[in-house]
C-alpha cells in the first residue's frame, strides 16, 4: 500500500506555518542525499518501515566510522588522504541505500517524514530535553512562572498539531500514522545522524 505525496488524503490543514518546515530533510541527509521535490508516492506500510530502520542503523554506524577514519587519515597524512576517506565512506553509503533497495528521492521523502515526526512531537525532542525539563519544573510552581511553563507547552501542542497536519496534506493518513506509531524510534533516528557527525554530546 502507498499514500501519496503532496496530494494524498489528508485532515484539514492549518492555514499558518510555524518556522520550520516540514519538508527540509535532516542536515545530515541533506548534505548526503541533497533536496528533493520529487512528489512520487512513499511506500507506507510496516514492511517498508523496518527496512528503512535497518537502513538508518547501518548507515549511522558506517557513516560514523567514516568519519572517524577519515579524521585520523588526515591527521596522519594531511587533506589529500582526508578526501579519499570521505568518497570511500560516501560510497560505502551508496552500497547502502541500494542494499535495502531504497531510491535516492525515497531516503530524503522518509528524511522528511523524520523530521515531521519530530515537530509532532517537540516535547519529545532531546535538543529540548534541558528547556522542557525546566518548564515542567516551573509549571508545577505557582503564579507567573506557571504561566509562563503552560503557554510554553501550549504553545508546543499547537506547534504538533500544524506540523500533523502539513504531513497529514503532504504524505497522507497512512504514512502520518505510521510516523505517529514509530515516533520516538524515528527521533532516535535523526539524533544517531547528528552523533554520527557532531559526536555525542556531553553526558550529564
């Protein structure tokens, strides 16, 4: 089964955006994949689903062994080597992507799923964990800074909502739901990306 793109069913959109868009892919994938406006229809079933979350397992784990073999190539042997480390690693993911028989526009349509699956749910986002963290500390107080935690989240359950219905009007229902299902593991997803690149973060 498919859900179209850009035109498949949909609930009743809002008329306002928020500041992000839906359709930009992760930075990461944008870098690999480039952007896309391609409007074929995305497979959205189960099936196609954990095929894609085998592919982004393996590809986080190979993308940041490249790098840092390719760190430790130019270091020892300067830019040149550098280079020839990262087309190696970029092939590598191209061996990929045709492993789990995914074409190029279909990587940045789930990129973009991704990312909507993260607007859907901010409060869920753990380059927010520190900001939401202490809203809920302040909500529950009292007076001003009550106030200001519950427009905060307010204001955040407005901001899924839109992004829901942006992705409801883009993919359709099926492919929403299916975000909605896998959520928190389609987060986790994007954040092995960023680790990939940027490294962990400092643990606590």
């Amino acid at each position: 089964m498919v859900c179209a793109c850009n035109g498949g069913s949909s609930s009743s959109s809002s008329s306002s955006s928020s500041s992000s868009s839906g359709s930009a892919a992760s930075p990461v994938t944008g870098a690999l994949h480039g952007a896309s406006g391609d409007t074929t229809a995305l497979q959205c079933d189960e099936d196609r689903y954990q095929k894609w979350a085998g592919y982004k397992k393996e590809q986080a784990a190979a993308l940041s062994q490249g790098l840092s073999d390719t760190a430790k190539q130019a270091q020892a042997s300067g830019s040149a080597a550098a280079l020839g480390g990262l087309a190696a690693t970029g092939m590598q993911l191209e061996a990929l992507r045709k492993k789990y028989g995914f074409e190029k526009h279909e990587v940045s349509q789930w990129e973009a799923l991704t990312g909507f699956a993260m607007q859907m749910h901010p409060n869920d986002n753990p380059v927010l964990k520190d900001m939401v963290d202490g809203m809920r500390k302040m909500q529950a107080g009292s007076g001003a800074q009550k106030e200001t935690a519950d427009k905060f989240f307010a204001d955040n359950e407005k901001t899924g909502k839109k992004a829901e219905d942006r992705a409801r009007q883009r993919y359709g229902d099926q492919c929403v739901d299916l975000a909605l299902k896998h959520s928190q593991e389609m987060i986790d997803m994007a954040m092995a990306d960023m680790q990939a690149v940027f490294g962990p973060g400092k643990k606590k």
